[in-house]
C-alpha cells in the first residue's frame, strides 16, 4: 500500500501547524484539545520546520519541570525532520519509523507538506494489505 491510499483513507489531510512563536503550554492545550500526538512547527502552514511530539513534551517537563511550558516550542522540536512522499510504500515508511523510533511522519513533496500520517495510520494499512494477502490465498488453496 502507498502513503496516498492512507491519506485518502484518513479523510481529513489537513496537517495541524503551530508558528514557530507559539509557546510549549500552547502547543500542549492544542495537542490536548486535537487529541493528536504531534504538531508541525510551521510559519506558514505550508513548509514544515520542525515537530513537536506529546513525547517531546512530556520530556522536556521531566529535565525541567513545568518552567518549560513558558518556552518557545522551538525550543524543544525536532527540526531534522524525516519524512515520506505520497508514492512510498508502506514497508519503507513503517521502517524508517521503527529505526528512528518515532510515530508521526510528514508526507512532504516540492518543499510542501500534503499530510502527516502516523505509526498507527501505517500499521492500520499494513494489517489490511495482510489480511487481503491472507483471504486471497485462502482463496487460492480452497479454489476459488
């Protein structure tokens, strides 16, 4: 399966952007509010700068406690970011994941994100693509 068929799947490909000004008591109210596990750092909403994850986070007030929560989320986001392309296959997504030990993966083409998928969202896909290959080769055996 290919990034663009979990996009579509997903529905929604809004990607949910926080300025790079924006504090880390913000960004943790609209992870909290969004029910989402991460954010991309973006001054506008297009070309991503960093992500900040729930686990970034909770991190950060682990070291320094709740003085942390008064900085600037630029601070603490990875601005290396690893991304993925709408073609890629769910095989090399779901690796690059587990390698680098992260959950969420901008889909970035021409310098602009066109959504953000998560290692649930892969791993959903994944189990459908080997449910199929199991129900198609049960298929076979039976003779159907």
């Amino acid at each position: 399966m290919l990034v663009q068929q979990i996009l579509a799947s997903k529905g929604d490909q809004n990607v949910i952007t926080v300025p790079p000004g924006s504090t880390v008591q913000e960004v943790a109210a609209l992870l909290s509010s969004k029910r989402i596990g991460a954010v991309i750092v973006s001054a506008d909403g297009k070309a991503a700068k960093g992500i900040v994850s729930e686990r970034d986070i909770v991190r950060e007030l682990g070291k320094r406690g709740p003085a942390c929560l008064g900085d600037k989320v630029e601070t603490l986001m990875t601005a290396k970011i690893v991304s993925c392309t709408r073609a890629e296959g769910t095989d090399a997504v779901l690796g690059r994941m587990t390698d680098g030990r992260f959950r969420h993966m901008p889909v970035i083409e021409d310098g602009k994100m066109v959504g953000l998928i998560s290692i649930g969202d892969v791993v959903k896909a994944r189990l459908m693509e080997l449910a199929a290959e199991k129900d198609a080769l049960e298929g076979m055996i039976k003779g159907f």
